[in-house]
C-alpha cells in the first residue's frame, strides 16, 4: 500500500489534477493513502472499485500508470460512474 500511495502522489500532476474532479494539487502521500483506505471501505459496500492501470514493460518500477474507477454502484437500477 505504501509503493501504491507514492506512485499514485507522484503520477497527479498539476495538468492531471486540474483534469479531474474534485483532485488536488498538490496530491500528497497523504491524499493517496486516503483514496487507498476509502476504495477498501467502498469496495467492502459496493459502492466502487478501482482497477490498476499497469504499464509491465518497465521493470524500473511498479509499471501503475492511472487508475480507472467505477464509483457510484447501483445494483438495483444497474448504474455506475466511470472515471
């Protein structure tokens, strides 16, 4: 968890967080870690879950490009949010 929440920091830039809703910058250690703990508890109700977007040519490091969420789940009426 604690690779995930530095590269997560490390890959919101200002032009990435200025594309998304609701991202600040600058995106802490500490933001990333909150996403982390708040896809698990989200995930436990589901509500989201977040996919790990991998780029495994690089073997300098852990190859996580982006995430790719879907928030908002509504079994009842089969609706999501992707993001």
């Amino acid at each position: 968890m604690i690779g995930d929440a530095i590269d997560i920091s490390r890959l919101t830039t200002f032009n990435i967080s200025k594309s998304l809703w609701e991202v600040p910058y600058p995106y802490t250690f500490e933001n990333a870690s909150r996403l982390i703990d708040s896809s698990h508890r989200e995930f436990r109700l589901l509500k989201t879950v977040n996919f790990a977007i991998l780029y495994k040519k690089n073997p300098e490091s852990s190859g996580l490009v982006g995430i790719l969420g879907l928030k908002n789940i509504n079994i009842d009426t089969s609706k999501v949010n992707l993001g």
